[in-house]
C-alpha cells in the first residue's frame, strides 16, 4: 500500500504480474474459486437456502475485473442458482474492479469487516449498488464460517499484542488519579450577580451530590458501559412489512404513490404497533429500541443494507461489536435487506441520474463524504412549541392551515401527513400509559407501583396536552425524541437549548413547595430526573460497518445539548437547568449526549465559566465551550433576527443553528481539502485513486507555476471543482430525500413548515441552509506556507525537488523534511504572514460554498471540524509540502500542528485571528491540557479559566479541552479494561478512548500538551 502511495502516479501501472501467464493463472484460480462457491450453493440446502428471501429469490449479478481486465467474471445469482461467466455481463448490478489479481483473491479471503477496507484504501474500486457487493460478501462469510471466527479471533489477539508492544506499561495509579477526580467539588467562591437566572439553587455546583447519592442512576450507568448494544430489527421490520403490504411505488391500487402520505401513514402504524417498553425502575417511559439499555436500529432504507456482509460477524469485530440474534440476522437477510437493496438513497441517485460523476468520486471515499446517504438528522426539532401546545395544539394550527382555500393539493397533502404522524405519536403515548397501568398491577414494591401509575397519568396527557410539570415535560421530550428517531437517522439530532426549555417547569414546580427541606428534596429529584433523561438519550446508536470505525471512529448519534449563553432578549441566559444539567454531565460522563456550553464573556458569569472548566476536568473531555460573540458575528452574514440569531444552538458536534426554526443540516459535507492540493500537485490525478477526476490545472514538471499565485489558483480551481461535486451530489441526494424518506413529523416540529404547507425535505423549514466541515486546514496552510516560502519567496529549493521529495515520503530527500520542520512556520506558530494565508484559505473556502445553493433554496455553510475523518483522509493521503509523512492523521478541526509552537498563547492568537464570517458552520480547536498534580482543583480551574476568557477576548469562537495525559492514554492502549469510561474529545463529539482504532488514539496521544 505505502509503495504505490509514494510511486510517481505516471509510473503506476496498477499490475503486479506483467506476464501472461501469471494473469492466465490468477484468472483461472479466481474462476475456480467461484465455480467452487457456485457449486456449494447450488448443492447443499444449507447455502442455498440464503440464495431466497421474503419475496421470491435474491437474482443480482456482481462482476469481478482488474484494471488491466486480465480478469474478468460475472457471478451470477438467478432463481436459486449461482452460474460464473468469463465476462462482464451487460447487465450487472455491481462491478469490482482490483489494482491487481491479488486484491481479487484477497477479497475473496478476508472477513466481511475486512472487504469494505479494500474500498477505503482503493484497492477495490465499487462500479455500482453497494447493498449487492455486501450481500456477495455475507454469501463468502456463510461459506468461510469457522475459518473467519479464528481469523476475527487472530486479528483480536494480534490488536492486543501490538498495544502491548507498542505502550508495553502498566500504572495503575494513573487510571486511579483519573477517577479521583469526581471525589473533589468546588464550591463557588462567590455567586455573582449575572447568575440572575438561578432562582433556587444556593449552591448552583451542587458539590454535594455524587453518582452514589443516585443508586437507580448508578444502576444505569454501569449497564451502560457494561451491556453490548444489540441490532434491534424493530423498526425496519414493521416499516417493512407495511411498504410490502401497502406498496411503496405504488399504492395498493396501483396508483403512484404520494411520498409525504405514503410516509405518514407508514409512520402512525409503526407507532402504533411499537412496543410499549418502560425500563425497570426507570422514571421516563419509551426506548428507542425493543432493548432497554442500548439498541442498534437498522435504516434499511438509508446505510442499513451496508452491514449486509457482517452479520454474521459484526458481533465479533474488534471496535465496536454489536450483539445480533439468530433470528435478528435472519430476518435481515430475508426479509428486510432484499426489499431495500434497490430502494435507498444511493440507489436513487445511481439509476435516476445515471449514476453521476459526483458520486463516483465520493464512492471512492477520499474526496468528500456526502451524509444525506445516511440521513438529514443534523437540525433541532421545536420542542419548545411540543411543549407549550402538545400535539392537539399543533394539529389545531395544521387545521387552521388546511381551511385556507389558496392552498394546492400538494401542501393540503403536507399537512394532512403531518397530523397523521402527530396521531401516530399519540398512539404510542397511550401505549405507553397502558403498559404502565398494566406493569403497576403486578408491581409489588409500592414506591415503584406508585412511581409507574404516575407515568400512567403522564403518558395519558403528553404529548397530547401541554407539560405542566417537569416531570411530565421530561417524559413527552423523551417519547417524542424517541419518534424522531424512528423517522429519522439517529445521526446529530439534537436537543437545542434544554436548559432554557425546562426552567419554567422546575421554578414551576419549586413554587408548589413551601418548605425548604422539602425544596431541597425535590432538587436531588430533579437531578435524578435530568440524569435519567440524558441516560434514556443515550439508549441508541447508529448501525455503523466496519469501516464507520475508521471513518467516524467511536461516534454515537453525536445528539448535542446546549446549555447557557444569552436569552433571545439578550439577558443571562444561565440558570437552575444550567447547573442541574452540568451535574448530570459530571456524575455520568456520557458521549451523548454532547454538552456544549454557550458563554458570552460580556454577559455570563466567573461562576458558570469556572463550574464548565470544573465539569471539563473531572471528566477529562466535556463541555465544548463556545463563544457567544464570535458566533454573532459568523451568523450576521444570513440576516436572521437578533431574537433569533441569540437563540442559536449546537448541532451533531458544534454547529450553529437557530433552534427550532432552521433545517440547517449542518454535517452535510465531510470535505477532505488535502485531496484538491495533492490534486494540484499532479495537474488534476489523484494519487490514491489512481484517476483524473479534477481540471488540468499545471504541470510541475514543465515549470507550468511561475509564481506562488499560480499555484495558489491551482489549488482553488481543484477545491472549486471537488466542492461543486460535493454539491452536486448532496443535492441529488435530496431530492432523494423528497421521493424516499420526507420527514412529515419532523416537519410538524420546524417552525416555518405549517405556514408554507411544506415538508422540510422540501423547503418547509422557516431557515434553510447546508453545513459542510471542512478537514484539514493546518495541513493545507503549512502545505502551501512550504510552497510559498521555499520555492518562490526565498528559491531555496526547486519545485521538482519539492515534489519529488513529497513523492518518496521524504526517503529520497531527509534533508529538505528537516528544512520544512525547522525553518518554515506554521499554522499556531503566532507569524503573521501565516495568518494572512489562513484568512486568504478561509476566506476562498468560504466564498466557494456561500455561492453555492442547496436543493432547499439557502446557503452552504463552511465550517471547520472533522469529526475523526482527519485520521481516516490522512491515512488515503500521501506525504505533504508541510513535511507531514505519507498515511499520518491530518490535525483535528481547526489545530494547530504538535510542532508549530511551545507556546499555546501561540496556537490561540493564530486560531483566535481567523475571519469568523469563514466561519458560519463553527470550528473545532482541540487543546490537550496537563493538570499540574501540586495545583489545587481551585488553582487548576482558575488558570484554565483564565486561558478561555483569553482566547474569547482575542476573538476565538470555540474551544474544547482533553484534560488527560499521553502517559495516561498509553497506559489505556495498553491496559484498556482500567478505562471504559475514559471520554476524550476527538474534534467536536466525544468518545470513549477504548472504543477508537488504534490510529485515532494515537493521533490524540500525538496531539501538542500544554500544562496548567
């Protein structure tokens, strides 16, 4: 791999074995190989039951050939009977095409887990429907059976093995020193007078309070970390079972479909048929998932036909592991995936526009990830007007909307599906109560009867009614939460502004109670309420392959919070929620949900800063803190209302979106802004990719770059022209959206969508915008800072030598990498001719997408985070003009490079002087803080306080801290079962450090540290 990496691209010829007769030879053994496996389903029951599903048998056709076609085959599956040609059939439904006859043998050999890597380190270039390749795969893995199980074991022990080798230490006392972090709480020193919206809480840290004063929340907590998620077939099996029923294309008879109808009434029946499930001893009602600690949900209409190849591994794999039944991996194969292999989102985009360039290069998953694959999550529902009318006061708007005689067909329609989904939500709630009613008949405990006979009171109001108490409100954003989630991917939704939200509900309540004992007793009950609502959030992850551990290593739904801040009049907006909230977050160290706290440094108080900077260091990876005023000002340049623009809240990882109002997307885009470079550097081919896909833009070669401006404009054409790609594609896959999967409920809860009488896949929202991340910056200023500096500025060096150099991994040339490390500054080194190139980078990233339209009507959004892709994208990148070698992560987010600097006032001043008008859809700067263990948690705060008001003071927009060390994360390589609940931050979500591949935990252990 690392050879073809650091092979001039002109010189790879993509064959291994020149001779005939080798490619005679591999040409025949893969024959062979597939009239063995041919003539093993076709003979013996146990295969060939496989080869049918639910609705008749499986037919596809997947063909095999390598790039010099020495090799070329079609399987063929039809009508129960496997049959190989030596040949493409015209017809196929999924071509493979190898580097070389070994990648094809290798495919053959490896574990299903193992085949979409072949993809991601383009090896194995997919021509066609992805669901087919994956169920060729699970056929493989049904035949290689035992042999894959000690492959999945070998694979196992060697993981072990190597960590071992590699941080071959044991300290327990650090691992020790980390969970003696939550027996210290401050105090707050004083309680400053900003805090005006703390009206109960007279000590807003309530320091007194541990996870032990909380056994039910303690019980939760350990199954949590204890008990495997489990694939949950629930929804994908009613959903299913209704379109095979009802039709999907068409409706019963025969007349096409409606989607936002078809949608909706799919909808009300998978609630209605939803299992009711209240946890054991648990105070809010409704999972997401038939388990009741965590489930997996399978969207087979989106990414769920991805896992087709591993289930029957994907509870062995080694990041990750999800338990998945016998009956569950049968129902999949059978009877859910086959019906949805040639109706997702891919799909659609790949027969109803000829399968388009712009999602051939993102199939090659170097470029750009478009996630309108898996779903258009990334927004905040409405929960505030769910809230304060329930749903019969939401359908009264939709029927007063319905009586205007101005309205089409089509919006009548609109909002006829809304209020069927509304009705769908409500026969859930009812289910809810009379599961309740019928578990406290047969309760025996009297405090548990009378705890479940009140959620039998509550489930019988919300989400119809309005919430009136705190208890109540809790529970309808539970059980509407859990709906969202079965519309929609699980994939950054997100909460907005829950602290705002429930305020009234707790004074409300605290109001009622006269004595100050019994005050106090309601806190801890609040306390306990809000906990278990972050553990009920948290009761379901994404249905992730193998190659998602790579590409968004150890990501949960990435569902953020967000606390603080500024009230939409432009108050204080902290209050008893706030607190009550950072508690919770403190106690249980969860990744989801994401804590990302708001802070206007002319607004909010030294007090909420410190408990934030508290609540970061006890559990080492949690709040993201943002400031309020550098986000104003990315914001102003969309014109929404001040009321509006003040009510901001994070999305997925840290993007802004006006709350409720605003179907931003914010995580549209995942853009690798290397690949342009490496693209400019070899005059539009790829290296990886082996291909051409950009314009032709100058040979280096020919001395085509006559200035540092030349070059510059070669990079901007490449991005110009990957990016309108990214686009293009993202826009196709809208539309899919808009024909597949409209989201009638969400659309319900979007303020905008009932006044236009749209769905939100369709424009409804009141805002409309797409967020894109944009990953890898650093890299690229260095990069073109390398260009600038040595080949143009000063002629140090040649560019064929630069290039040359950048070809051989520096192997060829030590001399010019230790000249690029130690004489050319970089991104956080605090030069300000640095900083010029970042603004101008930004400022043309920025002004590409902002002249871009989405399929909604709005803007593109840039911003600059990377969820863990700068680990994935740098290991598909060859080595770079900034001296950074061939497969090595790119830095997180918006970070500064280990090398820039020693000094992090350096890293802040750069990151703080970028333009925050390039920056509408936020940053991610990552900070690896070193707690001085002779400081006093008093002390350490204080001076971590004080680097965050400095940063804001500069101008900087977002700051998150990793307050661990890289002794200690070497210690958890090595010793992983001493920290499952080590979070750390990777760039905008957390994760747990054990859960991540070995590239991501080394890149954190890489990352520059900086003492307190």
């Amino acid at each position: 791999m690392s050879t073809l990496l650091v092979t001039p691209v002109k010189n790879f010829t993509g064959q291994s074995f020149k001779h005939k007769g080798k490619s005679l030879v591999f040409n025949s053994l893969s024959h062979f190989l597939l009239q063995l496996m041919a003539v093993l389903f076709n003979r013996r029951a146990k295969f060939n039951q496989y080869l049918k599903g639910s609705d008749g048998w499986i037919n596809f056709k997947i063909g095999f050939q390598t790039d010099t076609e020495s090799i070329r085959q079609t399987a063929v599956f039809y009508n129960g009977r496997m049959t190989v040609i030596r040949k493409i059939a015209e017809d196929v439904d999924v071509i493979l095409r190898f580097s070389d006859e070994k990648a094809l043998i290798e495919m053959l050999q490896v574990t299903p887990n193992e085949v979409l890597g072949l993809i991601l380190k383009n090896r194995m270039i997919l021509d066609g429907n992805l669901a087919y390749l994956q169920l060729f795969n699970y056929y493989i893995s049904l035949l290689m059976g035992s042999k894959h199980q000690k492959m999945l074991d070998k694979a196992h022990q060697s993981d072990i093995s190597e960590r071992k080798k590699n941080f071959d230490q044991c300290k327990p006392q650090l691992s020790q020193d980390l969970a003696n972090r939550r027996n210290y709480r401050m105090k707050p020193e004083v309680i400053q007078a900003k805090d005006e919206g703390v009206a109960c809480l007279t000590d807003p840290y309530l320091s007194e309070f541990s996870l032990v004063d909380f056994p039910r929340l303690e019980k939760f907590h350990d199954d949590y970390f204890n008990i495997k998620p489990e694939i949950c077939p629930e929804r994908a099996e009613l959903l299913t079972h209704w379109f095979r029923e009802n039709g999907f294309e068409k409706d019963r008879t025969g007349k096409d479909w409606i989607p936002e109808l078809r949608q909706a009434m799919a909808f009300k029946s998978l609630m209605r048929n939803k299992k009711p499930i209240i946890r054991k001893n648990d105070l809010i009602a409704g999972t997401t998932t038939t388990n009741d600690t965590i489930g997996v949900i399978v969207y087979p209409d989106a990414q769920g036909v991805m896992v087709w190849g591993e289930l029957g591994s994907i509870d062995k794999r080694i990041l990750n592991p999800y338990a998945i039944s016998d009956d569950t991996a049968k129902k999949l194969h059978n009877d859910i995936f086959p019906f949805w292999a040639k109706r997702n989102f891919r799909e659609f985009v790949r027969t109803n526009y000829d399968y388009p360039h712009c999602q051939r290069i993102e199939e090659r998953w170097v470029a750009y990830f478009v996630w309108k694959s898996v779903g258009i999550s990334h927004t905040i529902p409405d929960f505030k007007t769910l809230l304060t009318k329930g749903t019969s006061g939401i359908m009264d708007d939709i029927d007063r909307q319905l009586d205007d005689k101005d309205l089409s067909n089509e919006q009548k329609i609109s909002l006829e599906s809304m209020e069927i989904t509304l009705e769908g939500l409500d026969a859930y709630a009812r289910n809810l109560a009379n599961a309740a009613t019928h578990q406290a008949k047969s309760e025996t405990d009297l405090k548990r009867q009378k705890e479940l006979i009140r959620l039998a009171r509550i489930c019988s109001k919300v989400p119809m009614q309005p919430a009136r108490t705190l208890d109540e409100a809790v529970n309808l954003l539970n059980i509407s939460w859990v709906a969202l989630n079965l519309e929609n991917a699980n994939t950054g939704f997100s909460f907005g502004r829950l602290d705002q939200l429930l305020q009234p509900y707790f004074v409300a309540d605290m109001e009622k109670i006269k004595s100050k004992e019994n005050q106090a007793k309601y806190i801890k009950t609040a306390i306990e309420l809000i906990g278990s609502l972050f553990l009920r959030f948290s009761d379901h992850l994404p249905l992730s392959p193998d190659i998602g551990n790579y590409l968004f290593g150890g990501a949960s739904s990435t569902q953020a919070l967000t606390i603080g801040g500024m009230t939409p009049t432009g108050k204080d907006a902290v209050n008893d929620m706030t607190y009550i909230m950072l508690k919770c977050a403190e106690m249980l160290g969860l990744r989801d949900v994401n804590v990302n706290a708001r802070f206007h440094p002319d607004v909010n108080s030294e007090t909420y800063l410190k408990r934030l900077c508290e609540v970061n260091i006890i559990t080492a990876g949690t709040p993201s803190m943002h400031n309020d005023k550098a986000v104003f000002k990315a914001l102003e340049q969309h014109s929404y209302p001040l009321e509006d623009m003040r009510d901001w809240s994070a999305t997925g990882c840290v993007e802004p979106t006006i709350s409720g109002k605003h179907m931003s997307h914010t995580g549209s885009i995942l853009f690798n802004m290397v690949a342009p470079l490496e693209m400019a550097l070899n005059n539009g081919t790829h290296p990886l990719m082996n291909w051409d896909p950009g314009p032709k833009t100058g040979n280096i070669d020919n001395n085509d770059f006559q200035s540092f401006e030349d070059f510059f404009n070669a990079y901007a054409e490449q991005t110009r022209y990957l990016t309108c790609q990214a686009i293009e594609f993202n826009n196709l896959l809208a539309n899919a959206h808009v024909a597949y999967r409209p989201t009638p409920l969400l659309s319900a809860m979007i303020d905008g969508s009932i006044e236009k009488a749209a769905d939100v896949t369709n424009g409804g929202a009141r805002y409309n915008t797409s967020g894109t991340s944009n990953i890898g910056l650093a890299d690229v200023i260095d990069s073109l800072m390398s260009i600038k500096q040595l080949v143009f500025d000063e002629k140090a060096v040649s560019f064929t030598r630069l290039k040359t150099a950048v070809d051989s991994d520096f192997k060829d040339d030590p001399a010019l990498h230790s000249m690029i490390m130690n004489k050319v500054p970089k991104f956080g080194s605090g030069n300000a001719a640095v900083i010029d190139l970042a603004n101008r980078i930004t400022h043309m990233v920025h002004d590409i997408h902002h002249n871009q339209t989405n399929f909604r009507g709005g803007k593109y959004t840039t911003g600059f985070w990377s969820m863990s892709q700068h680990v994935a994208y740098g290991s598909l990148s060859g080595a770079l003009p900034s001296g950074r070698l061939y497969g090595k992560a790119f830095t997180p987010g918006l970070t500064p490079h280990p090398a820039a600097s020693k000094s992090f006032l350096d890293n802040i001043r750069d990151v703080a002087q970028l333009d925050p008008e390039c920056m509408d859809n936020n940053i991610a700067f990552n900070v690896k803080l070193n707690l001085s263990p002779e400081d006093t948690r008093e002390k350490s705060v204080d001076i971590m306080a004080s680097y965050v008001n400095t940063y804001f003071d500069m101008g900087g927009m977002q700051l998150q801290f990793n307050v661990v060390t890289s002794e200690t994360l070497k210690d958890a390589m090595a010793n992983p079962e001493n920290y499952k609940h080590l979070m750390v931050r990777i760039s905008g979500y957390n994760a747990y450090f054990t859960m991540l591949n070995k590239e991501i935990q080394v890149e954190l252990i890489e990352r520059a540290e900086y003492g307190t």
